[in-house]
C-alpha cells in the first residue's frame, strides 16, 4: 500500500500523518509505503486532487487500481485483494 502524502509533506502535518500512517500499517498487519513528493502519483499517472488506491501483489504486478470514490464492489474486491496477500 502506498499512500500519497505530498500535501502534507510540511512541518507538523507531516508529524500526525507519520503517527496515524503507523497506527493504521499495525492494525492492517502490513506496511503502507509513502510517497512524500508525489513520484509514485506521477509514475502511474494517478489524479492529482482524487483519492486513487493501487494495490501491487507480492509479485509485484498491479491487483486492482481505481480513482475516486470506490463503489461497495470494488472496496470488497480490493479488501479480498488486500487480505489475500497479507495472508498469503
């Protein structure tokens, strides 16, 4: 999971977006990548200003990507995604 913080790469945000990053990473049982300056955003084309999420398997190959509000199907197909490869 890569979480693309760019607006908020200043001095305290920064500080409260590391510590909930944490938190969240420990409770969802894996790490979450952030992206500080925007490059993974711009690397896969994502919208600036949209809510975009890109799971990348364990292979390293792209499960599910989608811009925006996500619909009740595709946040359940993405959790399935997300627990299958956290679980194995």
């Amino acid at each position: 999971v890569v979480a693309v913080l760019s607006a908020y790469d200043f001095w305290p945000a920064s500080f409260f977006v590391k510590d909930a990053i944490r938190k969240e990473s420990k409770k969802q049982g894996t790490t979450i990548y952030c992206d500080w300056n925007a490059s993974f955003r711009r690397a896969f084309k994502l919208s600036a200003g949209k809510s975009s999420v890109v799971l990348i398997g364990k292979d390293n190959k792209v499960l599910f990507a989608g811009e925006g509000t996500l619909s009740d199907v595709d946040r359940k197909k993405l959790l399935a995604l997300l627990k299958e490869q956290v679980e194995g």
